[in-house]
C-alpha cells in the first residue's frame, strides 16, 4: 500500500495538531539539491492532505521519527515518501 493511501487511512481517525506544524516531510539531501532534483510529486499529494508540511533535514527528520508514538511502515518506493504526522486533540 502506498504512503498516500496509508495517510489517507490515519487521518480518517487521527486528527492533526492546529496548534503547529501538522506534518513533516524530509527535504532533499545536499547531493540532491545539487543535483538540481525536482520536488518529489509525493510532497504535493501529502500536502494536499494535510495542509502545510514543514521540512526536516535528513538526520533532524531520522531523530525525531526516533521519538514517535507509533511508526507505520508501507510499500511506498518513491522517494522522499516519508512522512511524520503530529495528533492533535480529539474532543
């Protein structure tokens, strides 16, 4: 199942914080910077679903998916497909 799909399906249940910033995505390497590598189509969908993302650098994005509640591995094989939710509160 892919990233998308996945999200789709925990947001349907899990409301995002409004507080802050909603969802993270990592943002492209220095190499790929470099290499002039086009925003991943992804980005654009997992934006369309959870308003604005905010982007982590590869190992700030690595440290803070070390301290998620819950971590839910998909088939996604596009890059950068990586994505951190942030709950928000259910009333």
């Amino acid at each position: 199942m892919d990233g998308v799909r996945v999200a789709q399906a925990v947001l349907s249940v899990f409301p995002l914080d409004t507080y802050s910033q909603p969802a993270f995505i990592m943002d492209l390497t220095v190499g790929d910077k470099a290499k002039a590598m086009p925003e991943p189509v992804i980005w654009s969908e997992y934006e369309k679903l959870c308003g604005s993302l905010g982007k982590l650098e590869r190992f700030a994005f690595y440290e803070r998916s070390k301290k998620a509640y819950c971590v839910v591995q998909t088939g996604e094989e596009r890059l950068y497909g990586n994505l951190i939710l942030v709950k928000g509160v259910v009333l």
